[in-house]
C-alpha cells in the first residue's frame, strides 16, 4: 500500500492538463524530466529537451490562438539568435561557428513556442520541483565520489605511515584531500557556475516562503551546503545580495535583526572558504607562475576580461564573428603573456564580453535590452529582483550562451519570467484562466 501511495504520489508530480492535448502533455512532461537530469550532465537531458522542442513547435501549428501581443518582447532572442548566426558571414572558422549555432538553437525556438504556450502556477512550480530533485541526487553523487576519491589518497603502507616522515605525509594528504571536496573535483558532472546558478535560482523560490517542515528545511541546508562546496565566487557574491533583500523585505524588525546576526555568520562561514579567501587576498597579484593551483583560478578570469576588453576596443561595432571570436581571443592570451589561459583555450568568462567579442555592439544591444527589461519586469519585489540579479550576475561572471546547458537553460528560464502574465518567481502567476473579480493565483512551493 506504501509503494502504492508513493508511485501515485510521484505520477501527480507530472503534467496532466487538458485531456485532449496531448501534445501540451508529453512536452511539459519532457521538459520536467530534462530539468530532473540537468544537474546530472548535459548528455542525460539532451534528448528530452529536443522532444519538448519537436512537440512545441507542432504545438504552434495545432494552436487556434495568435500569442498575446505584450509577449512580443520574447522576439528579442530570435532576433539575437539571427544576429550570432549572421556574424558567419565575416567568420573565418565556420566549423566552430556553426558548431556555437547548433547549440544555439533553442534560443530561437524555446522563445518562439513559448508565446504560443499557456502555464499556469503548478506548471511553472513543478519545472522547479524537478530541478531540485535533480539537484539533491547530483549532491549526493558528488560527494560520494569525492569521499572515494578521498579514500583513495589516504590509502598506502602502513609501516610508512607509522615513521615520522610518513606520518607528516599522511597529514599533508589529509590537507591535499580538501581539494577533493571543493569546486571542479567536487562538482564532476556539470560546471560549478551553472550548477550554482540552478542552486540559487531554487533558492530564491523557495525561501519566499517560511520553512514549515523539517524536510524542507533539510533540503535547504543541503543546498547551501552543496553552494559552499562548489565555491563560486560569483554565487556567493549573488547569495550576499540576495540574503541583504530577504532580510530587509522582513517586516517583524526584531526578526530582521535575529536574520542579520544568522547572516553575519553564514557569511563568515562563507568566506573561510580556502578557495574564495585565497583569491580575494591574492587577486592584486597577476605574475604568472610555473605552478598553477585551483585557489588562484579565479585571477585567469580577470585576465580573461582585460584582454577581451583590448580586442573589443579594436572592433567595437561587428565583433570578430561567432566563429573567430574564441581564436583570436586565445592568440591575444599568447601577445599578452597570459600563458595559463592561453594553454586552457578560455573564453570570456564573462557572456556580455563574449557577445560583444561575437558580434559587436549590435549583439550586445540586443543581449543588454533583454535584461533592462527583464529588470523592469521584476522590479515589483524584492523577491522578484533577486532573481534578475541572480542571472545577471551570472552571465558577468561566466559565458554561459557558450556552452548548451546554459543556453537551453536561459532559454527558457528567461522568456517565462519575461512573459507578461507569467512572473516565474511571482508568488502570483497571471496567465491562468480569468475569473470573475480574481486574477491570481497564489504560489505555495
């Protein structure tokens, strides 16, 4: 009877809607399990979102009703799209650049079929309810693998542990295992600035509302703890922010002081991170050196934007081209000396400088009207805001339309926040049916 509890219990987790559209059905219900896998790797959801992608676009032609014309906006990513496409034309590499096109499909489409797609609260709640599941198990995976990766290293010959050289060994690979719990070697199955930015995105839904049970309280303690593990610089400057806005959105003044002081030691925990405290005491520094360590990764970003910054200010209105852009790029890492990133190939490492490397300023007027926006959207909350500034941010720190799980994400992330009858992280979605003297539906995650 249990079981039988718990399968009907996960069946209504999925998709039913109208009875006669199954198409609406099996993409929703495809899109679900997408985002259930992405925290796994890019591979495992792939084939789902291309599904969701083929019975959205059949969804279009069986739809009887034109999309709603204040959604027009949506348009801004196909529009991006023809222009990163169009930049083909004045690239010399059109391997790589059709390659970037391919992957960027799904911001033409996702948009597209969104205007012709109607959700309503549970729809939209349930894309995150997946997510977080996906997150959990990725945790959960993860760590497993460090702890064996870590057991690994501490294995060897007893009888040289026991001498007093082996016994200082021993504790220097105590030390060394740290490496295994943190950033990149902790995160083995997706990048941990996209895994970060699902992570938080979850977070600002959920924390809306109060932690009335002790699971839901236990999910959130492991999603920061799984945050702290990967050590994102950018999200924890994204959580700082975030967690200001929560607490000063509390009305109860003597309960705002009892969150600052919860806040002030989380972000002292926070900031005892050895990867994040070593670069922000090291970040001044830019000789490169012959040894290269995880903690001063963060400074080869900062040298990825100066020298993108050099090269746009040589071609500031087209670009260099989608294809040509990484290229030259890598070349100017080898004029500037910037060894390390050039031996990595690395992009940007940061989306808006990556857009304006691509196509120039047309792109990037383009990208940056998205997110004015987007922020003009969300402006009516503190809530709300946080959430543009959790993409924002993102975006500045990372090249995330570079790489196909970023950009499917964004796809449709982006659109249905920027729908104007659906605010994704809303407690009220208003796109649902109209009622007589009701027009919102409240959001309880």
């Amino acid at each position: 009877m249990k079981l039988r509890k718990r399968i009907s219990e996960l069946t209504e987790m999925f998709y039913k809607g109208e009875q006669d559209n199954r198409v609406l059905t099996i993409f929703w219900n495809s899109l679900y399990i997408a985002f259930l896998l992405l925290p796994l790797g890019i591979n495992l959801p792939t084939p789902f979102f291309i599904i969701s992608i083929a019975l959205g676009v059949i969804n279009i032609f069986k739809s009887e009703k034109k999309f709603i014309s204040d959604n027009k906006i949506l348009l801004l990513f196909p529009l991006y799209f023809f222009i990163i496409s169009g930049s083909l034309v004045y690239s010399e590499n059109i391997s790589d650049g059709i390659d970037l096109t391919q992957r960027s499909l799904s911001l033409l489409l996702f948009p597209i079929i969104f205007l012709f797609v109607k959700e309503d609260a549970s729809t939209v709640k349930k894309l995150f309810d997946f997510l977080l599941f996906g997150l959990i198990i990725s945790f959960f995976i993860n760590f497993s693998l460090a702890i064996s990766n870590l057991a690994e290293i501490i294995e060897g010959d007893l009888m040289y542990r026991l001498s007093l050289r082996g016994f200082y060994s021993f504790l220097g690979v105590i030390a060394d295992g740290w490496n295994y719990l943190v950033e990149a070697e902790f995160s083995q199955l997706v990048n941990p600035s996209y895994l970060s930015l699902y992570i938080l995105l979850v977070l600002s839904y959920y924390l809306k509302n109060k932690l009335t049970s002790g699971l839901r309280f236990f999910i959130v303690i492991i999603l920061f703890l799984y945050l702290f593990l990967l050590a994102s610089g950018a999200a924890y400057l994204i959580l700082i922010l975030m967690s200001v806005l929560l607490i000063f959105n509390i009305s109860d003044r003597s309960k705002r002081y009892t969150m600052l002081i919860l806040f002030c030691l989380g972000l002292t925990v926070f900031l005892k991170n050895p990867r994040v405290f070593d670069f922000y005491t090291e970040a001044t520094v830019y000789e490169q050196t012959m040894e290269y360590d995880n903690s001063t990764l963060e400074k080869f970003r900062l040298l990825s934007w100066d020298a993108s910054i050099e090269l746009i200010k040589s071609a500031p209105l087209l670009g260099y081209g989608i294809g040509d852009a990484n290229d030259i790029l890598i070349e100017k890492y080898k004029e500037l000396g910037y060894d390390y990133n050039y031996e990595n190939k690395y992009n940007s490492h940061n989306q808006f400088l990556q857009t304006l490397l691509q196509t120039g300023s047309v792109g990037f007027g383009v990208l940056i009207t998205i997110f004015i926006l987007l922020a003009i959207r969300m402006k009516r909350s503190r809530n709300e805001f946080s959430v543009f500034l959790i993409l924002f941010i993102s975006l500045m720190f990372e090249s995330m339309l570079v790489r196909f799980n970023g950009i499917v994400f964004l796809s449709i992330v982006i659109p249905l926040l920027l729908k104007k009858r659906s605010i994704l992280s809303s407690r009220i979605i208003r796109n649902a049916p109209a009622i007589k003297n009701s027009t919102s539906i409240e959001l309880n995650p």
